[in-house]
C-alpha cells in the first residue's frame, strides 16, 4: 500500500512534465500546421517566421555539417547562435581552428521534425517492415541460397566424376576440421544439385509429353 | 578446449552422422565454432508431394542438450500441417520430456535424452510424408490437408520447384 500512495503522485508528476516537454519540443509545429490551415492570412504569422528561421537554421548546421563532420552539432548551432547565423563566418572559423566549445548550459534546439520528414520516416519505417515481412516471407530458392550457380553451370559429367571420385571420402570422419566442415559442405550441395537435376529432368520430361499430347490433340484438330 | 556436456554429445552425434548418414539427410553443426547451431538438409519422401525436393532447416540446441530438445526450423517456404508459417517444426519429438499437459501424447513420443538428431531428423521426414492431423501448427494448411487434398499437394509441388529454382 505505502508503494501506491509514493507511486501514484510521482506518476502524475512524470505525466505532467513528459506532457509538458512535448508540448514544449512540437509546440511551434503543431501551432503553425493549425494556424495554416485556416491560412490564407497573407502576411506571415510569427510562428511561420519562427518555422522559416528554424528551416534557415537546420539548413545551415546541414551545409557545414557535410564540410566538417568532425564538428559536433551543439558546437555548431553555438557559433550559428553567438554571430548571427552567418554560414560563411563560422565556416572561416571552424577553418581557423577558432570555435569555442559551447558552455554546459547551452541546450540547442532538438533535431527539426517537420512533419514531411516525420512522414517520410514513417515511409520509409514501413517500407522497411514490408521488405523484413517480404524476407521472411519470400525465400530465396537453394540455388541461390548456397551459391551454387557456378556448380550447376559446369558440364553435368564432369559434377558426375566428382561426386563418383568424392563418394568414398564423403562416407568418413576427417579429424581435421576444417576438412569436416568442407566435406559437410560439399556434401550438402552436392545434395541440392542433385536434386535439381532431377526435377530438371522430371520437368523436361513431362514438358516432352505434354507436346506430344498437344501436338496430336492439334494433328488431330486439323 | 574443454566442451561441455551439450557439446561433447553433439560432436558425437554429428561424427556418427557424417560415418552413416541416413539416407536422404546431410546434418552438421553451420560451424564447428558454435556446436549448438546446426543446420539440416532434408530430403522429401518419395511418394508424397515433397517428393523430390530438398528442405534446409536449422535446429538450435540448448545449452542443457540433452535434457532439453532443440528447437528445429524450416529456413524455406514449407506447407505443411505441423509447420508454422515460420517454419517452427511442431512435432512430438520436439517437446520437452514428461507427460503432455494435454495427455495428446504419451511421455515416449516426446523428448528425452535417449532421442537423438538423428531420430528428430527421421520423424520430421516421416511428418512430411504423413501429417499429424491433431494438432495442426498452420491451421490453413491443416484445413486443405484435409478438405482440398489436390490442391495441397499441387501447392506443395509447386513451392518444391520453387525452392529449386525452377
């Protein structure tokens, strides 16, 4: 009991400030997605213009970001901030080795997650999970599997001398491992190889038999 | 290198395996380095709509083998009653030892230390030939098993050519 009566206060506290950190992180999105939709106002609200600093501003810290990946984010948006968001400045400064690492108390703004982005996340999420479903639903054929294309493509005698000249080795226990595990190997393909000749085989002849069957149905048409 | 119980046995299984492999079957450990993780070949019986084709599959052994049984998985499509659309293998073999919760299966048709790959790899074969009705994995197939047999065994024949590249 005396565990409830802690937990649930300390439960609405931890509600009330994710609540409010949410609020605080998409409160500047949400406002100008809802204030656009009335839109049509003409001129730009504040929120607009705070987006479009926001936009300037990541579009910045991106530019330099791919000239120094070195430099960290927080280091950047800090000399953005300290010279008036000049690109150019900061770049000659990251360049002169004259950035100042930012004080611990600077909290830059998080990563923009516009909703295009947050859309094309969620895209790209479920793209992602239908190609894992597809995966797991979809497997590759043996052949493909164990990469046995170049083994199947040479002449069908020559595989048949070598499983004839492997077959007594393939019965024994090599105490080399590394041969054991070659030996399974080779066995283990030599098992699906076969088996595709066969069905080859199977399919040719039944393919043989339905031409004949098709052709005399045809003969006979005529 | 010392080995543990789990895998001494296993060595052991996968040498008498490889001096007298059943027919049909290649079996080993994927490699040597991790002999809890093997990874089977299994040939369809003839006579059945498995005929013909070949089913890789991995079984993962506890690190209590051979108390407990491994766990044994399709890596290919397989249609089959007792399969899961994962390729979870659902046989009596496979189960834990003692008696079935359910009193479906006697203690002796489940696993116990005395079982080996071997013996799962042979029952696994025999379930492809001849599907457990009782306890279906994947009801889907379970119903056209029983109510579409035609069309079961053309589905399976297909994914069989399939699976072959062909």
């Amino acid at each position: 009991m005396a565990e409830e009566e802690i937990n649930i206060p300390s439960l609405v506290i931890v509600l009330l400030v994710t609540g409010l950190a949410v609020r605080y992180f998409f409160f500047s999105g949400n406002a100008s997605s809802a204030n656009r939709q009335p839109g049509g106002t003409g001129g730009a609200t504040p929120e607009e213009l705070q987006r479009r600093r926001e936009r300037e501003r990541e579009a910045a810290v991106e530019t330099i970001q791919q000239m120094f990946p070195q430099v960290d984010r927080r280091t950047i948006l800090w000399d953005l901030q300290r010279h008036g968001g000049n690109l150019q400045a900061t770049t000659e400064r990251i360049l002169a080795g004259r950035t100042e690492t930012p004080p611990i108390t600077f909290q830059p703004p998080p990563p923009p997650s516009s909703p295009e982005t947050t859309a094309a996340a969620q895209q790209s999420a479920a793209a992602a999970a239908a190609s894992k479903y597809a995966e797991k639903k979809v497997h590759p054929d043996l052949i493909t599997r164990y990469n046995l294309r170049d083994k199947l493509a040479s002449a069908p005698s020559e595989d048949a001398g070598t499983a004839a000249a492997g077959a007594p080795k393939t019965g024994g226990w090599s105490s080399n491992r590394e041969e054991r595990q070659s030996l399974l190997r080779k066995r283990r393909d030599q098992m699906i190889i076969e088996a595709r000749r066969k069905m080859e085989a199977k399919i040719a002849a039944e393919k043989t038999a339905a031409a004949a069957a098709s052709g005399s149905a045809a003969a006979g048409d005529n | 290198m010392s080995l543990n119980v789990a895998q001494r046995r296993l060595l052991q299984e996968y040498r008498a395996l490889t001096n007298n492999p059943p027919e049909g079957i290649t079996a080993g450990p994927i490699s040597e380095d991790d002999l809890l993780h093997w990874e089977c070949l299994i040939q369809g019986p003839e006579g059945t709509p498995f005929e013909g084709g070949v089913f890789p599959a991995e079984l993962k052994f506890p690190n209590d083998y051979p108390h407990m049984p491994p766990t044994m998985k399709f890596l290919g499509d397989i249609f089959h009653p007792n399969v899961y659309p994962s390729g979870l293998v659902c046989i009596s073999i496979l189960h834990p030892p003692g008696d079935d919760p359910n009193h479906y299966e006697t203690a002796s048709e489940r696993w116990s230390p005395i079982q080996s790959v071997e013996k799962i790899l042979l029952s696994v074969m025999s379930m492809l030939a001849e599907p457990n009705d009782e306890s279906p994995a994947n009801v889907e197939a379970a119903k056209m098993w029983r109510e579409k047999r035609s069309e079961y065994e053309a589905r399976v024949k297909a994914s069989v050519r399939a699976s072959l590249g062909l």
